[in-house]
C-alpha cells in the first residue's frame, strides 16, 4: 500500500480470498496497537465433541466405507451411552479425514462399484438444496447471469479514482475508524424534513458520495458473479420470500449451496445500496432485455408469434401513511400509493423490457415511445403487431400506429359494442371458431374522444361465446393480406399464456409484485396545482358574483324601501276615501255628486294601492332571492377556502425511487426465466409451473461431486411425486446430451433414489 496500490488490491495480492476479513481486522489492531495488536490473545473452546467420539466414527468408516450416518449415530448412543453428533458433524468428520462418500451409487460395496470410480478421487459436498443446481444447465445455454456480471464489472471499471475520505465522515467515526453513535443520530431526519438521508433517492445518493470509494470497485470477477448469484438466488430461497432480511432465518444458509458463500444480511443490503448508488439498475435491466430477446428469437419464436408483442401494466402496493403517488390496485381493489411497471412481453411470453414508475402510468401517451426505445436498447426489432389491453382503445392511437407502420390490436369497450354501429360485407357471416365460440369480421367507424376530427374506419373482428347472446370485439388497422381476422383473435387470446400467465407464474414462484424498500423524494404535486389553479379561477369568479350580487341587492333594498313608502302613502289616500263612501252609505246620500266622486276616488285609490303592492310584493321576493344566492355563494366561497387550505398542504407529493425496484425486478426476472428455460428445454412434456420447480425440484437434496474436468449434480428423488421424478430424470438426461460446459468443467446430472434402489418408475 506504501508503492500505491489499494487496499483492496493489496490484500487481493498478499493473501487468500477466504481470508479477507480476517486481514482487515488485523489492519485495524496493527494501525491501533502496532505488532501487539497482531497477537491473537483469544483462548481455544474446550471441544464439543470428545476425541474417542471422534476417532470411532472415523474408524467406523474405515472398517466399513458403505456404513450410513444412522449406523454410526446407532453404534455411538449405543456405545458410549452418549447423544451422537448431527449428521452434518459426521460427514464433516468423515471429510476432514479424507473419507467422504465416493462416487457412485449410495451404498455400493468395494467390488464392481470400485470398478467405475474414476481413477481421480472426486470431492463430495452434501446438498440440503440440490435441485437448484439444475439452474447452472440454463445459465451455461443462455449467459444470463454471466451477462449481468459483465455488466457490472464494466460499471466499475468507469468508476472514478477514490478521494480522500470526506471530513464530516472521519469526525463521526473513532480512533479504530469504527462508526460511532454519533453516524446514526446524523442520519436521522431533522425537523420539517420529510426524507431522511438514509430514504432518498438512488440519484441523490450518489451526489453525495465519492463513487471511487464503493467497494465493488476493487472486487474481483469471482467475488461479483458470487453475489450476482446471491441475488439472483434469493427469492428461490424457502421461508425467505425474497427479502433481504429474511436471510437470517436458518434457511438463509442455503444461500451458500446456491452461490458458494453464505453471505450475511448487511453484505447482500450493502452490495445492493453500492449497485444502486452506482446506477446500475438500468443497466443490469438492459442487459436481461439484451440477453432474454437474443434467446426468445434464437429459440422459440415460430409462425406469427415472431411478429407479435404484448404491452401491460403491473400495478403493485406501497404500503405507507406518508402522502405518495397512487394508482388503482387491482389485487387490493383500492385507490392507494403504489408502483406500476409496464412489461414488453414476445409472443411466446419472454419479458424483454419493463420500465417502473411511482404512481399511475397510462400507456396509450408513450407505448409507441417505449417500442421504439426497446428497439434500440436491445438491437432488434421488435414484433410488427402489438396487444394491449381494453384501456388503450382510441382512435387517435391506431392512426398513430398506422403512421408508424405498426399494427395494433385492442378489444372495444363494452359500453361502444353495439350492433348498429358495425357493418358487414356481403358472405360475412358467424363462422366456428375455437370451443363452441363463433367469430365473423366487420367495420366500424371510431371516433376520438378529444378530437371529433379524428375518424377511423377500421376492422372489427366479433367474437361470440358458445351459449352467450354477447359479443367481444377486436379493433384493427392491421391489413388484411397479412393478417387474418382469426390470426389477430388468436394473437389477442394468446395474451392470457404469454403475458398474464407469466406474470401469475413468476409471482408465485419468485415473488414479481413484492416490494423491497425503495427511497423517496418531494416532487411538486401537478394534479394538486391544477386543482388549485381550477379553485382559484372558481374562488374569483364567486368573488365576482358576490360582488355584483351585493350592488344589485342594495339597489333592490333601496327601491323595496321606497316602494313600501309609497305603499303605505296609498292606504292612507284609501282610507281617507272609505270613510267618505261609508259616510254617504250611512246618511243615504248615495245620489249625491260628492258620493259619485268619493266612489270614484275609492277605486282609482284601491287600483294603485294593488299595483304597489304587487311592486312591493316582486322587490321583495327579489331581495329574498339575493339574499340567498348571497348566503349560497358565502357557504361556497368557504367550502372552496377550506379545500384550498387542503390543497396548499398537498403541493408537494412523495415520488417512490424506482431504482431499486428495478434493480430487484432484475434479478427476480433472471431466475424466473432460467427456471422458464429449463421447463421449455428440458421438461416440455408434461410442462409444470414455475413455483412447481422451485417447491418440489429445487428443494431435492443431493451432492456434488467435483472432479478436474466435470462437475456432477447427483439428486435425490422423492418417492411420493415419482411422476414427477420420472420426467426430472429425463430431463437430467437431455441435460447430458448436450454436454453442457461450466467454467470449463462438464456438467452432469444424475437422480437416484437416496437408498440406492433401482428407478422402478413402473411401480
């Protein structure tokens, strides 16, 4: 280190890879105490298990090579009246003292069993998890974990050189450079923060950071496709079910079969915080796109399934109380935070991209985009005709498709199927179509919801359901002389096995739609300033109405005043001339000229006093009425304060970081499709699902036996699924013929019954 070289490199140079930390444990005593911090002052531990113990269960062996675990646990309790060690501490015994089980069939004597040893003596390991070494059959024809690893041994090396450490880091850590108290209460979130620095982004992160200083920089090749392993294995895992943390149940120890090393928790989350920092999630997904479409084209695409593609969203829950991007979750029926990730599948279902988004994503703005992007990522062009579901059935996107020379296929809303919108040209007819079910070939003429401009004559093909007076309706530009009606059906009933079917299968097998932490920024709320420019335009428009709601009620009010004046002037002048008449009526003066006038004067009084009250009577209703709306518009105008306060507290919203997720999704994908190819490849009659493999093959013990030129997987069968064994035992045999290599070493697989009996499938 004194001449340069990293620390890393240093130690890589000077001593073995296993014993790594133990060199950076005696780094720290040596630059603390100097040469006494190197003397291990450590005591050994009395022995758990006794010498005598030990030496007959070697001796046992060595008189008898053939004797089983349970015979010499029997001849110990019986011997020494003692509790016999576990069956791991015997073999480990057994392998210690160069005694491990040869190869060959269990149980099989010195004589013709010795004849077919290898003249090299193989090295055994027990597996508690065998089957999942049929995974490295898939990795040796596909490359895909070896396409990961490349990729990320080339992110590290565009790495920039390591900085000094950073001060503010040097001061929260002791004298020995270990992290103090002081480290976690730093990185707590401080008041009015609503992200802690521990929960933001990936991108943040990273800006934060001297990138130089992630240890995956100096990491060897072995030591990163051992991780990429690690992840990729994880949520194969029993009782781990892909998360981290879960590792520190006892099954986490399976990890070491899958991988080599049993990585502890804070090594895999801290490899998955560098890989995120450093940006690699994109990559490693751009690598697996890469990887799956060479191989779904080189493999499995035949007919029209070469040219067809499928688009669709997966929607998965967040579960938080903090204000976060929603969508509608279908699997929780529920409007709540959530991650949605749009898939690419081909038409034989491989996923050759994806992208994640927090919140909503409505595909019909950017399926076209994503297409054209998915071409350049991995090289190859994509299928000519595209599926997707009910949600994207738009006039303007089939134009858009046809400018493209793209075709689209999309079922018609049930609320637009009507049978007087449809046409149908002469011979066209309801024709047999698969099931029972009927089909036939029309037009019909789509309109665009936001532009009546745009009109589109296109291909409906109408589907009938045996025994069901419905009709289901596909729409198409696609041209007749390259598809047909019943191809493009059959490409959109496709879109149940080729895309829901592996979105079921891979999350029951690994877990597709789980959530694995994921960091989080303040974003500005869009939805949330539209709502509020829209209230403040109705807030100001209500003001304005208040406004000259109140002027034209004072007007009113004023003349109501003046007209009940006037009222009341008017039934004094009517009084005065009642008593006149009445006067007359009394002295019978009713012939007189004076009564004729004092009548006249009566009616002509009683005919205005109505007229103003009839006046009297509209004011004032009008002033009741602008009274009320004035009440109505107050009661508005604070109901719209109230949802404003609301909505001001709303501007800024929680944005999920996608990264990890992706990253996450990555790996998941990789280990669904290596479990896919080995059901395509080696088991396709009877075909199982996915989580069939991972449950009741990749759980089977065995061993491995290792030699210089092959590496041979013995399994050993279950007896109470023997159908299932049958056909794993031909697969192992497919599996030979291919003379698949690994690392330069010929892979072999072998199921046995763990007694050594015969195969006796016919029993």
């Amino acid at each position: 280190m004194k001449q340069g070289e990293s620390q890393n490199a240093a130690i890589r140079a000077t001593t073995e890879e296993t014993k790594r930390s133990a060199t950076l444990r005696d780094l720290a005593n040596y630059r603390c105490k100097g040469f006494e911090g190197l003397i291990d002052r450590r005591t050994p531990r009395e022995p758990e298990l006794p010498s005598w113990v030990q030496d007959a269960i070697e001796v046992a062996r060595m008189v008898k090579p053939s004797i089983s675990v349970e015979q010499v646990a029997a001849i110990i309790r019986a011997k020494f009246r003692v509790t016999p060690p576990s069956g791991t501490t015997i073999k480990r015994i057994w392998k210690d003292a160069g005694l491990e089980q040869r190869a060959g069939r269990p149980g099989a004597e010195d004589g013709a069993g010795s004849e077919q040893q290898s003249k090299e003596k193989p090295v055994v390991e027990e597996l508690e998890a065998a089957g999942f070494q049929l995974m490295q059959a898939s990795e040796a024809e596909t490359g895909a974990v070896k396409a990961l690893v490349d990729t990320i041994v080339e992110a590290a090396k565009e790495l920039p050189e390591p900085g000094p450490p950073p001060a503010e880091e040097v001061a929260l850590r002791n004298e020995r450079g270990q992290l103090t108290a002081a480290y976690n209460e730093a990185r707590r979130k401080a008041p009015g923060e609503l992200v802690a620095p521990t929960h933001r982004t990936a991108a943040e992160k990273a800006q934060a950071r001297d990138l130089g200083r992630l240890s995956f920089r100096g990491q060897h090749r072995g030591t990163i496709e051992q991780k990429v392993w690690a992840m990729v294995s994880i949520p194969a895992l029993p009782a781990v079910h892909g998360r981290i943390e879960d590792l520190r149940c006892p099954q986490g120890r399976f990890l070491g079969e899958f991988c080599g090393y049993e990585y502890q928790v804070e090594t895999i989350r801290k490899q998955v915080s560098e890989w995120n920092v450093a940006g690699l999630a994109p990559l490693l997904q751009q690598a697996h796109a890469n990887t799956w479409h060479r191989v779904s084209v080189e493999r499995w695409e035949t007919d029209y399934r070469a040219n067809v593609v499928y688009v669709d969203n997966v929607v998965k829950p967040l579960w938080t109380n903090l204000f976060t991007k929603a969508a509608k979750v279908s699997s929780t029926g529920r409007v709540q935070p959530a991650l949605t990730t749009t898939f690419v599948n081909t038409g034989v279902g491989v996923p050759i991209h994806f992208e994640t988004y927090s919140g909503t994503a409505p595909m019909t703005p950017r399926v076209l985009e994503l297409l054209e992007r998915v071409e350049e990522e991995t090289s190859q062009p994509v299928g000519r005709l595209t599926v997707i579901d009910g949600e994207c059935c738009s006039a303007r996107l089939l134009q858009q498709f046809k400018l493209a020379e793209r075709d689209l296929v999309v079922p018609l809303s049930a609320p637009m199927i009507k049978p007087e919108r449809f046409s149908f040209g002469r011979g066209s007819s309801f024709r047999p179509y698969r099931d029972g079910d009927l089909i036939r070939e029309g037009s019909i003429t789509l309109h665009d919801s936001k532009d009546k401009k745009v009109v589109v004559e296109a291909r409906a093909i109408v589907i009938q359901p045996r025994g069901k007076d419905i009709w289901h309706v596909l729409v198409t530009l696609a041209d007749r002389d390259v598809w047909t009606y019943r191809e493009l059906a059959d490409a959109y009933y496709g879109r149940w096995p080729n895309q829901e079917g592996f979105f079921r299968s891979a999350n029951q097998a690994v877990g597709i739609k789980e959530v694995h932490g994921y960091g989080k920024r303040v974003v500005t709320n869009t939805t949330v300033l539209t709502q509020l420019n829209e209230l403040e335009a109705r807030i100001a428009r209500n003001h304005e109405r208040q406004t000259s709601n109140a002027e034209e009620l004072e007007k009113v009010q004023q003349k109501l005043a003046a007209t009940q004046r006037e009222l009341a002037k008017t039934a004094r002048y009517r009084e005065k001339r009642e008593e006149r008449v009445d006067t007359g009526l009394k002295a019978e003066e009713t012939h007189t000229r004076a009564f004729a006038i004092a009548s006249a004067e009566l009616r002509e009084a009683t005919k205005q006093e109505r007229e103003v009250e009839k006046r009297n009577k509209s004011l004032d209703a009008r002033c009741s009425q602008l009274v009320s709306r004035s009440e109505k518009q107050q009661a508005q105008f604070k109901q719209w304060q109230e949802k404003r306060q609301k909505l001001e507290s709303r501007k800024e919203i929680l944005e999920a970081d996608v990264s990890q997720d992706t990253l996450f999704t990555t790996m998941k994908l990789t280990l669904a499709m290596l479990v896919n190819f080995f059901v395509r490849e080696y088991m396709p009659h009877p075909p199982i699902d996915w989580a069939t493999f991972v449950q009741r093959v990749g759980l089977l013990p065995g061993r491995r036996e290792t030699t210089a030129d092959t590496v041979t997987v013995v399994l050993y069968g279950n007896r109470r699924d023997k159908k299932l064994m049958k056909a794993l035992a031909q697969a192992c045999d497919h599996i030979n013929e291919r003379r698949l290599v690994s690392k330069g070493k010929l892979l072999r697989y072998v199921l046995e019954w763990p007694d050594g009996a015969p195969d006796g499938w016919s029993d």
